[in-house]
C-alpha cells in the first residue's frame, strides 16, 4: 500500500501547452524512460523520480515497448510504480507508449504492420497495468509495409479504447505528412509528432519538419533534447566517469572532441549570463519555437529533474543572443 500523495500545488510550478490544434494538453517538460527505469536499475530511484515528476507539475511520462533493458522492462516497472502510486491520478495522467522497433523474434517483433502494432499495443497495456494509454506512436515508418495499413492499425487502437491519440516518431516529414492525411480522411485523432531536436541537431530547420507541423497542425515533443547529455554541464571540463560517453553506447567516447568542449564552455557563458545552466538554456531554447509543445527530458534522479522543470522560466532570448548561440554552434 502506497503512502504517497501528490503535492497539492503540482499545477501551479510548471506551464503546459496545447498539442497543435486538438484537445490535448502537456507539460512542457515530459519525463521520458528510455533510461534508468530498466530491470537493471535501481527501483527505489525511478519511483522516487516519478513522484517527484509529478509532485513538480510533470504529468507526461513517455515509454516504448523495448525501453529497458531488459527489453519490456520499464513499462513493466512502470506498471508498479504506477498500481501502487498513481492509479488515482490516472486520469490526470498522460502516458505514452509506442511500436515499431525490435521487441520479440520473427517477423512481426517489430516495423509497423497491423497484426505488430496491435500486439504490441496489448503488450504494452498489459505491462504498464493500465486500460488505455493517452498516446500510442509508430515509432518508426516500416519500408516494407503500405502505410494505410500502419495508419489503419493506429485507427483501429483508438477506436478499440486500446489509446486515445496516435502519433509518429522518427519519420521524414514527407512520409509524416501522408500518415497525418491518411489519418485525417480516417478521423483518427492524430496530433502529435515525436522527433529529435536540440540546439546542435537542428535538421529539422532545414528539412522541412516545423513547415509541415504548421501546415497540418500538430503539436510537437522533441526527445534527445540535451543532445544525449552533451548539453548538461557534465562535459563542460571533460568525460566524467559512468558518464554516457564513458558507456559508448548512444553516445560515443569519441564524439566528445576539444572542439566540442570548446562550443560547450561559450553556450554556458551565454546561459550564466541569463541565469540559467547549460541544460536549461538548451531546453527553454527548443521551447522558444512555437511549434513545439514539450520537451521530453530523461533523469538519472529527483535532483535531476528538479533543476529541468526550471528552463521553461525563462525561454526568451533576445536577437543577440540567439545570434551568438548560432555563431557558436554553426558557426
């Protein structure tokens, strides 16, 4: 049995955004688990830093069917946490979940096709110990699989009370652009897209993804935001140790380069200057475009957390200052 009770003036410590043009409404910082809510992490941490999520004004927790390791695992420890925590605050919650990366053997673990994405969807349900979820994405486009019948298999999840939105991730904005019409003919509420952006990824200015997310409405939440931790201050005098680079898994050792640091240690002027760390800086950045509305972050623990909800303070930036990150980063 539970003695948790969420901070009564959780509303009033974090602003929230309307995603595109629909009903749905998030915190402008999300908590994503793709890390450290896994079977090989501490259990204690990961419900410590949900509640203190939440207790901050962050009602937003983003997972996926192969988040772990193990695969399976953090929606699995999820299931706990939220059973013996969160259940009353169900519908005060948006979860989040998503299909379309190696999860089981054979051909149908993985990629987007109906008979996958559907017994994913059950799966998924299941471990989380949840009815619905609010949102279930394809997580990747599938080459090999006509993209009516992945947007149908998502059609077919909302109207069987399996979710209540879709939405994509990881797709081109041409491709997100013929899914979002195809769900469109279908009435299928489609309102959101999930991508990566942050201040040294900045593809999509150039690719064409913030014209298409006005041109159809949708809301957006962009995942990696602090580039894989490069944009925290833990780089700023070199590799600690247990760092991601150290791990070489996402992030690589060697993409930590002298030249890097050095870009590094000018953005963190710019951000002592505002008042702000680097990582809040880089957050209220993205938050800075109005088409984006969250950012979804990842935490090793509470105090982590604790200092991101702070960036979306302050997400103004002057002409000069935008003009001296973009010196700094693009040069």
């Amino acid at each position: 049995m539970s003695d948790y009770t969420a901070s009564q003036d959780r509303y009033e410590k974090l602003a929230a955004r309307r995603c595109g043009k629909s009903g749905l409404i998030l915190p402008e910082v999300s908590l994503g688990l793709w890390h450290n809510f896994g079977s090989i992490d501490d259990y204690s941490n990961a419900r410590n830093m949900l509640r203190t999520a939440f207790d901050l004004g962050v009602f937003h927790f983003d997972l996926a069917n192969n988040y772990g390791p193990e695969p399976g695992s953090a929606e699995e420890n999820f299931g706990k946490i939220f059973t013996s925590d969160f259940k009353k605050y169900r519908d005060e919650l948006i979860l989040s979940t998503k299909a379309g990366y190696r999860m089981w053997n054979g051909p149908f673990g993985e990629w987007g096709s109906r008979k996958s994405l559907i017994a994913s969807c059950d799966q998924s349900l299941k471990r989380m110990q949840v009815d619905y979820v609010d949102i279930f994405y394809h997580h990747r486009p599938d080459p090999d699989t006509p993209i009516e019948e992945s947007m149908l298999a998502l059609d077919h999840i909302v109207r069987s009370g399996r979710a209540l939105y879709v939405g994509l991730s990881n797709y081109e904005p041409a491709a997100a652009e013929q899914a979002f019409s195809i769900l469109s003919e279908l009435k299928t509420p489609a309102v959101i897209y999930q991508g990566r952006y942050n201040m040294l990824g900045r593809n999509w200015e150039s690719n064409g993804m913030f014209d298409m997310l006005r041109r159809t409405h949708k809301g957006a939440i962009c995942f990696s935001p602090l580039a894989q931790g490069i944009l925290s201050s833990r780089y700023l005098h070199g590799i600690p140790e247990n760092s991601r680079a150290v791990r070489n898994h996402f992030l690589k050792e060697s993409s930590i380069t002298p030249e890097l640091l050095a870009k590094l240690n000018l953005l963190a002027g710019i951000a002592r200057q505002r008042g702000q760390t680097l990582s809040q800086m880089a957050l209220a950045w993205i938050l800075s475009r109005k088409e984006v509305t969250s950012v979804l972050c990842g935490a090793s623990s509470p105090e982590q957390i604790a200092e991101t909800v702070k960036a979306p303070l302050n997400t103004h930036f002057t002409s000069d200052e935008l003009e001296r990150i973009d010196a700094i980063v693009i040069g």
